[in-house]
C-alpha cells in the first residue's frame, strides 16, 4: 500500500502500518480528510483485520496528536517543529501504538515505524528515529502518565488532546462539565448510523453479517453494531447511505414542499432525506465543485433531484422555492470524533472568515424563498459566530423574514413517531436546534427555522 520504493535494505513493513503512514501523511502535507482515505478504492484490497488496524492507528493519531508531540518532545534531541514531516508521522504512528494499543508487540510498532522512516527516504533519520522510540519505550510510555483532573481548560486541553483555545471557548459557553463531555466524546470512535426506511433492507444487512441496533433520536435510524456496512452490496448500490443521526433530523426539518432548494448539497446525504420524504417534489441540488457535483448524482439517484454545478449566493434561477436547505461549510468542531484532523487545522480567525460566507449563503437562500415558505440553516458546528450570530445577522437585514421555533417542528415528528428522542425539548435552545456531542446522540449540529412572511 506504501507509495515509497522499497530497496534491498528495507524489511519488510504491514499492509496495516504502511497504509496509516500514507494516509496520515497525506492529512498533514495535502489537508485531506481521513475518513475519505480510510474508505478510498486504495484499501479495498486489505484484509478485515488490516482495514481495522489501520483505522485504529489513523484515527488514534489524529485525536491525540498533541498527547503524542508532548510525549515524542520529551525524549527527543531535536525540536519536533524541525522534524521532516515522514519522520514526525512515522513517529507519531509509533508512538500511538506504543502508548494506546496494549496488545500491539514493541517490536512491531518500533521497528515497522523504522522501516517507514527510511520508505520515506529519510534513511540518514532511522537511528535518530529507533533510538526516540526506544527512549519512549524505556520510560513506560503509557497514556494513563497525564490523567489529569478535568478542572479547567488547560487541564481538559492536555488529558484529552484539544487546543487550548477551542475548549476555552466551549467552557465558557456550555460550561466546564459538558466541555469535558464534549472533548471526552471526541476521543472515541463514533458510531455509524444509516437511515433506514425499508425493513427489507434491515433484513438483508443482517443476511451479509451487519448487526443494527435501533436509532437513539430517529425511529428510521440504524446503529451499526458489528460489521463493515460500507462494504455490502446495499451499500455499493447506494441502497444504503451512512448518516449521523443529528443529520438526518435536520433535513427533516425541511419538512415537505413541492419546490425545494438544496443549497451547498454534496455529499448528498440530506440530499436523499428530502427526495424520499417529498417524492413528488420537484429538488434542486446546488454544488459548487464540480467533482462534488457529480459524486452528489451518483450518490442520489432520484429521478425528481436536479443537481446543478453552481455558487449558491449567485444561482441564476428566477424560480421560488417553498423549502430551502442551506447547510452551510462550517469549522466542523461538532464533528471531531469523525474529523479528528480538523481540530489541528482550525484557527480563531477561521471563524470570522467563515461567518462572512455563512452569512451570503443564508442571504442567497432566504431570497430564493417564496412567500409562506421554510428556509433551515444548520451548520455542523458548537460555534455561535456561525450559527446564532449567523441567523440574526441576516434577519436584521430584511423585514420578511422571521424566526421560527425548531421545538415546534420536533414534537410534530414526535407525535408522527419519527422522532424517538424521549424529550425533544431537550434538543433546543430557545428557537433552535442544538445536539452536543457527548450530551445527545450523535455529532453536533445546529439548524434554524426562518419563515418568509411577505
């Protein structure tokens, strides 16, 4: 799996190990995502058990990089910022296993990490890389050295691997309590959902070995339980979409219409909620990206879903819409248990550029709404500068519009028996919709219901 020529002084390395090197290297040099990576065509050919270690050793890197540097720092004679990038990753990878992973051989993890050093062409690196690691190994490297007491940002930031400022934030504004909840739920693997409206498909799942448990907010949701969902033939079909369950219930909140608006729509899960709930709907699929765009067509194979390559703040369509979805790009920070990579990216200023964004795609979408119609704002982040801040901006701005309250909207798909949540109201805060990772199922999202009046 390695893209790095071997030559005759290399031995040889795991498919496992080699693929969690690729993948991590390439979050770090090309600002890829690594649950796109884990489920490319490049690592169909693992086995089972090579998929599933290299998603362990991936996935764990990313989530506790910062516990890794700390740990790498304390036993190195070069300042890790001066590290090339393959010898730094090969490190971390090392580390991970040899801290984390108790069932993982010494041997296995430092002298594999070795091998991936010189792959990388970085051979003059492999003794300062063998002799670090065994360093680490020598002072009992384990991850139960920082239990820190969760007693304040810089504590929550250090024991469960967050930059400082993001938990700061979240501190202040959910308090300590559900911080640590929060970064606590973002360490784990989180769990896969499907929504499923068919119980024949239930029933062939479980033929190809797919164990489902009933969804915690939605009664059409799926839990995966046991087994790889993503490679059943269900699934290849597009029979069956991967989709967190907090998503799923924001394009519910759509609602039904005859004419709707998918603004921002790739990669097309909510897209498919909105077809299957309003079959004789005439929808509209907006994409910037091209290769996005055509990815959304294969995905959402409805004959009544238009998809258009397009910017959303400039459609050039004069058509009114009764239902309009604009869910936006945002930071992601509700989505880090899937995005770990994300949290290492992200930066204070980020969060003013994507506000300015935000708001134009809210401005072009309420525009394009008709008189009495539904336009729902949702954004997969914990920030307010893009999701309060976002909606009262733009209300501000026109007199058409007003707030609508999300809680109205979740005891409706209460009493329909969509909804299973036991206490919908627990889902809002004040007119909106609010999931925190850690305190309800699934990611974090927010959504806003805004009404055109005249």
């Amino acid at each position: 799996m390695s893209r790095w020529a071997r030559s005759p002084e290399t031995m040889p390395v795991s498919p496992a190990r080699a693929a969690a090197f690729d993948i991590v290297l390439r979050v770090q040099q090309q600002r890829a995502y690594a649950s796109e990576l884990l489920h490319s065509t490049r690592l169909e050919k693992l086995s089972s058990v090579d998929r599933s270690l290299a998603t362990e050793i991936v996935m764990g890197t990313l989530r506790w990089q910062s516990r890794l540097d700390g740990a790498i720092a304390n036993v190195s004679s070069r300042p890790i910022a001066k590290l090339d990038a393959e010898v730094l990753v090969a490190l971390r990878i090392a580390a991970y296993q040899l801290m984390f992973l108790t069932r993982i051989p010494v041997h296995a993890a430092i002298d594999e990490s070795v091998e991936l050093v010189k792959r990388a062409r970085k051979k003059s690196a492999a003794p300062f890389a063998n002799a670090l690691l065994r360093r680490l190994t020598e002072g009992g490297a384990s991850a139960t050295r920082e239990e820190l007491p969760a007693n304040s940002p810089a504590n929550l930031s250090s024991k469960f691997a967050h930059p400082e400022w993001l938990v700061r934030m979240w501190v202040e504004r959910f308090g300590l309590e559900a911080a640590r909840r929060i970064c606590a739920y973002d360490q784990q693997a989180a769990t896969t959902a499907i929504r499923v409206s068919d119980p024949a498909v239930v029933a062939e799942l479980e033929d190809e070995g797919i164990a489902l448990a009933p969804g915690k907010l939605l009664a059409t949701a799926r839990i995966v339980v046991r087994g790889d969902v993503t490679r059943t033939r269900l699934c290849h079909e597009g029979r069956v979409l991967i989709q967190d369950e907090a998503s799923q219930l924001v394009a519910l909140l759509v609602g039904t219409g005859r004419r709707i608006l998918d603004c921002c729509a790739a990669p097309g899960s909510k897209t498919a909620v909105l077809a299957e709930r309003n079959p004789d709907a005439q929808i509209v699929a907006t994409e910037l990206h091209a290769r996005r765009a055509a990815l959304l067509r294969q995905r959402v194979s409805a004959a009544n879903v238009e998809v258009v390559t397009a910017d959303a703040t400039r459609l050039q369509m004069e058509e009114e819409f009764d239902r309009v979805l604009a869910d936006v790009p945002c930071s992601g920070t509700g989505t880090l248990a899937r995005n770990p990579e994300i949290k290492w990216r992200l930066r204070p200023e980020d969060l003013t550029d994507l506000h300015a964004r935000q708001v134009a795609l809210l401005q072009a979408a309420s525009e394009r709404l008709a008189p009495g119609g539904r336009v729902v704002y949702s954004t997969c982040s914990l920030e307010p500068e893009e999701n309060e801040a976002v909606v009262e901006e733009v209300l501000q701005s026109s007199g058409k519009f007003r707030l609508g309250y999300c809680r109205d909207e979740l005891r409706r798909l209460s009493e329909s028996g969509e909804l299973a949540y036991a206490s919908p109201d627990d889902l809002t805060s004040g007119p909106y919709l609010r999931t925190i990772p850690g305190l309800h199922p699934g990611d974090g999202f927010f959504a806003a219901i805004i009404e055109r009046v005249s």
